[in-house]
C-alpha cells in the first residue's frame, strides 16, 4: 500500500514538474499586472481567473513540448538531468498528450470565457516558445535567447489583452522591458553553464564567443534595459513611486553586471542570475503598488 501511494505522489509531482511551474508562475505574475496596469480599479474577475488560467495551461504547455524536445540535452546536464522525460519517468507519447491537452483546455478557456485576441497571441507565444526558440533558434544561433526571448515577454500583454480587449502601447511596453531583461538574465546562467552547453551543442554565446564578450554584452543589455525601465514614468504609465524603485534595482542590476566583467568573483554570474529574477518580481510588483497607491498621471 506504501509503495503505491509513493508511485502515484511521483508521478503527479512529475507531471507537475514538466510544466515548469516556477518559470509559470513567474509569467502569471506578470499577467496580472498586466492585467492591473490595464484598468484603474480592480480587474473583473472572469478575465482575472479565467484569463490566468487559459494562459498557464498554454505556458505549461509549451514548458512540456521543451521537455520533449530536450530529452537528450537534458540528459547530458546536470542542471537538467532529472527532468522527468529525461529519466524516463515520463515517456515521449505521455508527454505529448500531456502537453496536447493542456493546449486545448487553454485554448478553449480562452476562447469561451477571455476573448479571441487573447487566445490567438497565446497561442502564438506558445509556438514562438516551443517550436521556433526549442526547436530551431536554440541549436541555430547564438542569439537563440535575444530572438526567442519575445515569446517568454508576451504574457503582460495577455493580461493586457485579456481585461482590455485590445493591444495598447503600455501593454506592449511592458513586453518591452521584459524582452530586454531576458538576454542579461539568461547569458548569466550561460556564463556558469557555459562547459554544459558546450557539451550537448547548443551555440549559447559564451560558447560561441567566450565569457569576455558575453560579459560586455551583459552590460551593454542591462543598460538597454535601465532605459527601457524608465520608459513607464516618462510615458505616464506610472508616477514617482515607480521610477524611485526602477533606477535602485537597475543600479544593482548594473553592478553585478559589472562584477561579471570584472572577473573576479566566481560567483557573479550565478549570483546575477539569482537577482535578476527578484529585479523582475520587484520592479513589477512596485509599478502595481505605485499603479494602486497613486494612479496613472494621465
């Protein structure tokens, strides 16, 4: 009786491990501010429950057709070695049906309870993920991660779209910067990975052009991306509130992406790694308190 408790609790935190639900929840997060910065009061709640939901099923989908695609990579680094198609916990045929009803079931919650521009741009966020970043841009160029990056940006805009109906300049802004801040988020992984990568073949920049270049790329992005953070303030999406947190967390940005051409802590790259991911739970979280605390200057 022990044992098959254990199994079905496996299986389940398998499957559950195949939508990647961190990275999904880090999406949904940037969805319902999205979803916020769109209206000035509170979102309604069928675009609020049903909206996240049709896009998490969408996104953790696209994270199943990753694991399938990846199997072999995966099973040659350590970071990814566990996964559970890569074990074979999970088999090929299992999580493709997996990932094929979970599309469905999102596109069809988008669809009934959403709207159809909602549907359509996650589902083409799904394919821009899955197959052309996965399946192609991945193994064809250095700039996988820059290219492939606007799929991972899009769910701000389907917050957006979903409350809203329609494609606005902010809800595209905040693509914008989230665009801008995967390819220093991501090329520091790379640079701590890099001799993984370079095993399994996949042309991640500091493999194809070294740790140096990458290091100077890092910093000239996280620039790019500093300016593009200010971008709401001068467009009246958001008051002072806001561009007081985006220039502190950009500041640290920008140090630890100094660290890294600087060369002389080991740890740096990981370490910006680790900060980029609450640089971008932060300064989303303080543009929604500053949205609520102090409205649009418009």
């Amino acid at each position: 009786m022990t044992t098959e408790v254990s199994t079905d609790n496996a299986l389940w935190q398998d499957y559950l491990e195949l939508t990647k639900p961190r990275v999904v929840a880090l999406m949904i997060l940037t969805a319902i501010i999205g979803m916020c910065m769109a209206v000035p009061g509170f979102v309604p709640w069928q675009p609020l429950i049903f909206g996240n939901l049709g896009i998490a099923l969408c996104a953790g989908a696209a994270a199943a057709i990753n694991h399938i695609v990846d199997e072999r990579i995966d099973q040659k680094m350590a970071r990814t070695k566990k996964r559970p198609v890569a074990t074979g916990r999970i088999s090929q045929a299992q999580a493709i049906v997996f990932a094929t009803v979970l599309t469905i079931l999102g596109v069809a919650v988008l669809l009934i309870w959403v709207n159809t521009l909602t549907a359509v741009l996650t589902v083409a966020s799904l394919i821009g993920y899955a197959f052309i970043y996965t399946m192609f841009l991945k193994r064809a160029t250095p700039q996988n991660i820059v290219i492939g990056g606007l799929a991972g940006a899009a769910p701000p805009l389907l917050g957006w779209t979903a409350v809203t109906g329609d494609i606005h300049g902010h809800g595209l802004l905040l693509v914008l910067i989230i665009f801008a801040w995967t390819p220093p988020h991501f090329w520091a992984l790379a640079i701590h990975r890099r001799e993984e990568y370079a095993l399994v073949g996949i042309p991640m920049l500091p493999v194809t052009h070294g740790v140096k270049f990458t290091a100077l790329h890092i910093l000239l992005y996280t620039i790019l991306m500093f300016l593009i953070t200010l971008l709401p303030f001068i467009t009246l999406l958001s008051s002072w509130l806001y561009l007081g947190g985006a220039v502190v967390l950009g500041l640290i940005f920008l140090y630890w992406s100094i660290e890294i051409i600087r060369a002389k802590n080991a740890q740096a790259p990981m370490e910006t790694f680790k900060f980029s991911i609450t640089y971008l739970l932060a300064l989303f979280l303080i543009m929604l308190v500053d949205h609520w605390l102090l409205g649009s200057p418009l």
